[in-house]
C-alpha cells in the first residue's frame, strides 16, 4: 500500500500562461473585470484587475473561482441549479451561485479554477473559458493516499494506546481538507491543528512559541491555530498532508504523537519509492 501518490498541480507558469489567455480576451472585448485564478483547494493563486473594473468584483470572482475548483464543475452549473428551484443548493458549504467559475485540468484532474466578474454572466464565463482553454503547464507533486492517512493515525493512536491516553488524530491533505480521522470513545473533536500544518506547510507549535513570546499578533493569521501538535506530513521536499493531535495527556504529548505520525507516514512514503531500501519504522511506534 503506498502512503503517497502523484497528482497534477498548478504552479506559477501555469497560472501565469492562464491569466495572460484571459485577460487577453478581456482588453479585446473592452470587458471591465476582474480575473482570479486558484489552486484546487481554492486558494488565490493570481488575481488581475482590468482597467474600470468595479470595486467589489475582486470577492466575486473569488467565489466563482473557488466554487470552480472545490466542486469540480463550471460555477454556471450551480447558478442553473438554483435558478431551476433547487434553492437548497444556496446552502451548499462554500458556493457561490454565479456563473463565471471555469475548473482548470491537466490530465484529467481539477487543478485548480479561474473566475472573472464585472460584466454579464455570459461575459464573465467567456473570459474564464479563454483562460481554461490556454495551453499551460503543470508539474508534478506529492499527495498523501488514503491509505497512508490512514497509516499516520494508527502510528500515533497505537502508542496512545499503549500510554491509556484518548487524543484525536486527524489527517488532512495538503490543503487543510479531513481525510482521516482516529477518534476513540473519550475523545474531543479538532483538526484544526493539522490544517494549520498544512495550509502554512509548519508545524503547528511555531505559532505557539510566537504568539508565546512576543508576537501575540500570530493569532491573526487567517485560519492558523496557535496550538502545538499539529505536523506537515513531507515527501521529497513537499507537503503531502499534515496531522493533528488534541486531547492526550498534555500539549507537549499531543506535539510527540503528532510528529511519530507525521514521521510514519513519510517513511511509509519512502519505503514503496521504486528501489527504496528498507526504512524501520520509529522506535516510538512500535511501542
């Protein structure tokens, strides 16, 4: 069972060769918007504002892009939905109900998304679509398996239970996003802790020891919890997922089993590498 797999990824060539296509289409139509493109996750990656563009189509086109993106379909599908009857959509997580939003794919996968807003709908889809239809490049990264967020909770939950102590281990992508979850009877809920590992690619703690000492201004960091116990999960040189433990016997422990976790799942990933000798698992998780 391998811990990691391959996806596609949009890096910045990619995101720059699909804003040049788009805005491109924009300056010719005299079209006054704004374009944003983002990775899969929905994280703004480029935004670009066309001469007159109104002030408020920077958020909009953000929604569009990350609709595009977190729900793999064009915005567009969505606004029909609602437009339709369907109003329960408007309480889909993270929506927005605009046309304008275009997936990105390589190879088949959803690598990200672009969104335009300013003008029409139709206006806006047709800058999004020149963009889509750039030829752009996309590299090739670490993505942690189910199989290996699985390995990573059991690594700390097996020496949890040797110690009788009920944290929860959460696993999550590279983009902060749950993929598994250890939670025994007595334990309280949180992944919070491992998407901030994620998403600030740290581990957790180096917003604790700052907010600690003399920077409490780290609390502001959107979406970041100060909160030791929180690890990224690395293979060759990127983060392919992150772990988060809250609830054992203290912070300093659910930081310990974090780390084995988190060490776990890359030596995982390091032994089903092509070739790859033989790596032991940690000394502490075969406790």
């Amino acid at each position: 069972m391998s811990a990691v797999r391959t996806r596609r990824a949009l890096d910045a060539k990619g995101a720059d060769a699909v804003m040049a296509a788009a805005e491109k289409h924009a300056l010719q139509n005299g079209f006054r918007v704004v374009i944003v493109i983002v990775d899969a996750w929905g994280y703004v990656l480029q935004l670009r504002r066309t001469e007159g563009a109104q002030a408020p189509s920077d958020r909009v086109a953000m929604d569009k892009a990350r609709t595009a993106a977190i729900f793999v379909r064009p915005s567009r599908e969505i606004e029909e939905q609602v437009s339709a009857g369907r109003l329960g959509a408007l309480a889909l997580h993270g929506a927005a109900a605009l046309t304008g939003g275009i997936p990105l794919t390589a190879d088949g996968e959803v690598i990200g998304a672009i969104g335009t807003s300013g003008e029409t709908p139709d206006q806006d889809e047709s800058v999004s679509l020149a963009g889509a239809r750039a030829r752009f490049p996309a590299i090739s990264v670490p993505a942690l398996t189910q199989g290996g967020a699985r390995m990573a909770a059991e690594a700390a939950a097996a020496v949890a239970t040797a110690r009788a102590v009920w944290p929860v281990v959460a696993v999550t992508d590279a983009g902060g996003e749950l993929m598994h979850l250890w939670r025994p009877d007595r334990a309280q809920v949180a992944i919070d802790k491992a998407r901030t590992a994620a998403l600030f690619r740290r581990p957790s703690k180096d917003f604790e020891d700052q907010a600690a000492h003399g920077r409490p201004s780290a609390l502001h960091l959107a979406r970041a919890v100060p909160l030791q116990g929180g690890m990224p999960i690395m293979h060759a040189g990127h983060v392919a997922g992150a772990v988060g433990v809250s609830g054992a016997s203290s912070a300093d422990e659910d930081q310990e089993l974090s780390a084995l976790a988190a060490e776990a799942a890359s030596a995982a990933a390091r032994r089903s590498e092509p070739g790859a000798r033989p790596v032991p698992a940690p000394a502490a998780a075969r406790v």
